[in-house]
C-alpha cells in the first residue's frame, strides 16, 4: 500500500507542477495555484504516513544527531512522509511566487527557472526569485 500511494503523490505532484509551470494561465492552474488544494491533499497522505510508520513521539529534532538517527531508522512509510513534506512546502511556495509575481507583474517566463529550482531545491528556488524580484523592482524603479 505505501509504494501504491507514493506513486499516486508522486506522479499526481508532476503534473500539476506541469500545470503551473507551462500553462499558468488555464482554469485549472488558476485553481490550483490560489488554494491550497495540492498541499491539503498531500496532508492526508503524509499523516496517513506518519501514522503508519509509528509516529514521531521518539523523535529528536533538536539536534543533528537527532535528526541523523531519525533518517538511519527511516521506514518506507516513515521516508514517504519525509518525501511528502517537501512536496507540500515546495508547491506551497511556488504557488506563492507565482501569486507573488502576478501581483507585481513579474513576466512568467522570468519565474520558470525559480519554479524549477523550488520543486528540486526549494530554498534556491526562493533565493533566485528573490533576485528576480529585486531586480525587477530595481529595474522598474529606475525606468520611472
């Protein structure tokens, strides 16, 4: 049942991030994109996850061995919903860049590449965007 409902996740996460990257402008992206409707899927099934695997009550977050003891005795279950969390926060934050450069009229194509960075490194993705806007904004500032 885990690799049935990973699969589902993963594969579904593809193709709406397809969805939001090349064809933002659709009904169906403009959906997706300003609620949260892929995060709060994933959430069910990340709890289902973390459920199965036997929950988090032993886990030690406040320190890296903690966390480096938490990957070594990872479960199926228990990677899957380490997986997932990085698949909600991730589209949650692409979904707010787009919102974000929409609202300051960012050209989407500026923002493909810090789309791309978020789904594969997140925090890059962020930092890139961050770029795009300041720059833009810089930009537009020193146009006027």
């Amino acid at each position: 049942m885990t690799m049935i409902l990973f699969n589902i996740c993963n594969a579904s996460i593809l193709i709406v991030w397809i969805a939001i990257l090349f064809f933002p402008k659709t009904s169906l992206s403009k959906h997706i994109i300003f609620f949260p409707w892929i995060p709060l899927a994933i959430s069910f099934f990340y709890i289902y996850f973390i459920v199965v695997s036997g929950g988090l009550a032993s886990a030690d977050f406040s320190s890296l061995e903690g966390i480096v003891s938490l990957f070594k005795k990872a479960t199926p279950e228990s990677a899957a919903a380490g997986w997932l969390h990085y698949l909600a926060f991730d589209f949650w934050v692409a979904t707010w860049i787009i919102r974000h450069s929409q609202k300051n009229r960012i050209k989407h194509i500026l923002i493909i590449l810090p789309l791309l960075f978020t789904f594969m490194l997140g925090p890059v993705g962020i930092l890139i965007y961050s770029f795009i806007y300041f720059g833009n904004k810089k930009f537009r500032a020193v146009a006027n």
